[in-house]
C-alpha cells in the first residue's frame, strides 16, 4: 500500500524546478522573458512583477530581476508538471483536494 502518493510527484517537481535552467532559454526575441519546455513567458509578466516590487519600496537590482524571472520559470515548471500529471483548476477537483487532505489529517 502506498502510503504517500504525493511525495513521488513532488519529487519530479523538485528535480525540475532544480534544473530549471536546463529548461530555460533567454532568447533575444522581443518580448519574450523565457521560455520552459518550449511554452514562452512574456516580458510583460516580469515588468508586471517588477513594478509591483518597486512599489513595495525593493529597490531595484540584477539580484531582485533575476530572482522574479527565476520564480516564473519555476512557476511554469510546476504548471507543466500538473498538467502532465492531469490536476485540473475546477471547483469540484479544489473539492475533491480539499476533502482528501482533511480526511488524511
């Protein structure tokens, strides 16, 4: 019996999330941030991101740049591997998520 069926998805994620970069491409295209798996994040998503830092009063810096585009790649990584894996964003799959855990704890 298996005990812990999510620890072994979670360490797929894990190993992509830590090659990441394997994955990612700073391509010289316009507008384009990345891309993961060939699925392109726009630049518009990290501009978004690092205006929405600055007003927070975080100054800006390479390290804070590459820390946000960094985050959206990992982002991507898990949002493909769910996908993948057949996790759904629908009201009765949240439920069904929702009900396992409280009846596993």
């Amino acid at each position: 019996m298996n005990r812990f069926p999510v620890i072994r998805p979670l360490i797929v994620v894990a190993a992509m999330m830590a090659t990441h970069a394997v994955f990612a491409q700073n391509d010289a295209v316009a507008g384009e941030a990345a891309k993961v798996n060939g699925t392109t994040i726009p630049a518009y998503r990290i501009d978004a991101a690092i205006k929405s830092r600055l007003a927070q009063g975080q100054p800006d810096s390479p390290e804070m740049r590459k820390g946000i585009r960094d985050a959206l790649i990992n982002q991507e990584v898990i949002a493909q591997e769910a996908t993948r894996l057949g996790f759904r964003n629908s009201p009765g799959s949240r439920r069904r998520s929702s009900s396992t855990v409280s009846r596993r704890w």
